[in-house]
C-alpha cells in the first residue's frame, strides 16, 4: 500500500485525474500503467521455499511517479515527465537477516517505464511484467536476485466501495485498488552466494491516485494475510496526528472462490501488543498485533518473523517505514486457523499527511 510523497497537482501546474466512485474496472488492462493519475505502485509480497526447506519471505515494489503529464512534455526522448523507484527486500527467516536495496529511473530514453498497453515496469535490469496469465519477476542486487514467476489462483479483487479505496474525507482522497491475493510462485533465488529453487505463495498489490493522504493523517498500519482456510484479508487503519484512528480505516475478506467482502471500520478491531524500536531511526512500531472480526469469527494473533524489517530508503523514495513478513495463528469460530502475510507500517518515523 506504499504510496510516494507527491501532491495532486503537477510541478508543471497541470492536473493529474482525481480517483473518484465509479472507476471500472477491467483485466488486463488495469494491470498496466494509468499516467493520467499521478502515482502509482505494483507491489509484490511473498513467502518462499528452498529445495531443504529454507524459509524466505520477499518484497519487489516498483512505483510511477509522475513530474508532469506526459502530454503537457515536448516529444523528446530526453524529456522527464515520470519518475520510478523501485525496492527489493528479502527476509531471511532461519537466519534472522533482514536486507533491502533500492533503485531509481527516470522516464526518459528508454532505461525505465511503464507501459500503458499491457503489463510491464521496468527500472534497468529489474522488471516486472505479464505473460499470458503469468506474473513474472527479476531483480538483482549484491548478494540477492530474484528471478520468479507467478500464477494467480484467485481473481483480482477490489478494495472498497464503488470503484475506490476512500482514504480520507473529500474529494480525491482515494485511490483505485485491487490485488490478486494468491500467487502460485516458483523460480530462482540467489542469496549470498549461493543458488535456490524456491517456490512459494505471493500477493500482488497495484494502486493508483493522484492524492490520498489528508494533513491531519500521519500514515496507516496495513497488512494483508493469507489463511490456512482458504480466505485472504486485507485491513488498514489510517492514522491521525492525535493518535486517533480515521473512519474510512477499512479492509477486505476474500473467500476461497475469490470472491471479496468489503469491511467497514466498525467490522473489526487491531490491538498492538508489543513495540520495537529501531536502533537506525529511533522510530518505534508496533510489534505484534490481535486482530479480531467478530463477524465470520475469526481472532488472530500476528507475530513478526523477524523483527528488524525495516527500510530506510533514502535513495529513493525518503520513506522509512516498516515491511514485513509475519506469522499469523488464532481460531476461527473457536476452531484452529494459522497462515501467513505482511504489515506495513509508515508514519512512525515521521508523518506523511499532506505529503502526497
């Protein structure tokens, strides 16, 4: 859910569109870029499996960011209208290691891009793209490469009412959403050294806005979870600056078939139950969380696989927030239920309202 520092209208003066009710939407098509909206993410999670059993847990976010719409530009190669950033991150669980790189790309001759056509990002060497049905992923750094595909077992579904994830009161304070929440994933990781064949289970995120966050917010707690039941959730709380919780705070409960269920602040409830500070930024997150849905009855308890997984980016996108892999175990209408999924926590390491 990541979004980038940037303002609703251009540095040029010209207006990016607005994410307003009744977007629709359709597949393929909406996997690719939208430059008439400002800022966009495709975001990937995932846990992953060596051929001896090695736990891994990944993240691969590329961002568009636009300068100016591309339209208002002079037909040069050399012209900057967009900006991309890119994070890499792995967690090595057995290991308790936790390591992130960045990249950036402006969109101009060609060495970074978005294509509006059909699904394809790209900063350099690092690319995410579709083939067929087929997600398909590569990224390298020092000491870490990932080279993946993925294959949806669900559905896209999409976050919130009538086309669009409201983030706040007003217009334009929404973005457009979906994700697919269930990947079948298999490929190559290289990891200091040495070589795995890996397979696993991803989620993928895309978003697109041109403003979201309000000034009196400061950032959101978001996570998404994958159970063993078969059903998927997604949940996020917006923060105030007076440490109150915003009521377009909402969520989604995928069942088996794919099929979404749309959740209102007052369906569920998230109670932290222990902090980590960070020795690099002195920010301190939430650490472990119950989260209760009294509804289809589940209470869970989410535990970090590791603590520290945070990104200080920078190089980039100069967010630090917190990314991470997490272990989730509870019951379902009193029966046991245990799964796996990822939090992001931003805002702890100083507020993001008003800032895009």
């Amino acid at each position: 859910m990541l979004a980038l520092p940037s303002p609703g209208r251009s540095f040029a003066g010209q207006e990016f569109r607005l994410s307003q009710p009744g977007w629709q939407y359709a597949f393929p098509r909406d996997h690719a870029a939208h430059p008439d909206f400002k800022t966009e993410w495709w975001y990937y999670t995932g846990h992953l499996t060596g051929e001896q059993g090695e736990p891994f847990s990944y993240q691969l976010t590329f961002f568009r960011v636009g300068v100016r719409r591309p339209d208002a530009q002079a037909r040069s190669a050399w012209s900057l209208h967009t900006l991309y950033f890119a994070h890499l991150a792995l967690t090595d669980i057995q290991g308790r290691k936790f390591v992130y790189h960045e990249k950036v790309g402006r969109g101009a001759l060609g060495m970074s891009g978005a294509e509006t056509d059909h699904y394809r990002v790209w900063i350099d060497n690092w690319q995410a793209e579709l083939q067929g049905e087929e997600h398909r992923l590569r990224a390298g750094a020092i000491n870490l490469s990932l080279n993946l595909r993925l294959t949806p077992s669900k559905p896209p579904v999409i976050h919130g009412l009538d086309g669009v994830s409201q983030k706040a009161a007003g217009e334009g304070y929404a973005s457009h959403y979906y994700s697919l929440t269930r990947l079948a994933t298999r490929g190559t990781l290289i990891y200091q050294g040495r070589t795995y064949q890996v397979q696993g289970l991803s989620w993928m995120d895309h978003e697109f806005s041109s403003s979201q966050l309000a000034p009196y917010q400061t950032g959101w707690d978001w996570f998404s979870l994958q159970l063993d039941d078969g059903h998927d959730l997604m949940l996020y709380v917006l923060r105030h600056q007076d440490g109150s919780l915003d009521p377009h705070s909402s969520g989604t409960l995928v069942d088996p078939g794919g099929r979404g269920r749309h959740l209102q602040l007052t369906d569920f409830a998230i109670q932290p139950l222990a902090t980590w500070q960070s020795p690099k930024s002195g920010a301190v997150y939430p650490a472990a969380w119950k989260i209760s849905l009294p509804a289809p009855g589940y209470e869970l308890e989410i535990q970090p696989t590791v603590s520290d997984q945070e990104l200080i980016t920078s190089k980039s996108t100069q967010i630090t927030y917190w990314e991470g892999s997490v272990r989730v175990k509870g019951t379902k209408n009193g029966k046991p239920v245990s799964g796996q999924g990822y939090v992001e926590l931003t805002g702890y390491a100083g507020t993001l309202g008003g800032r895009f």
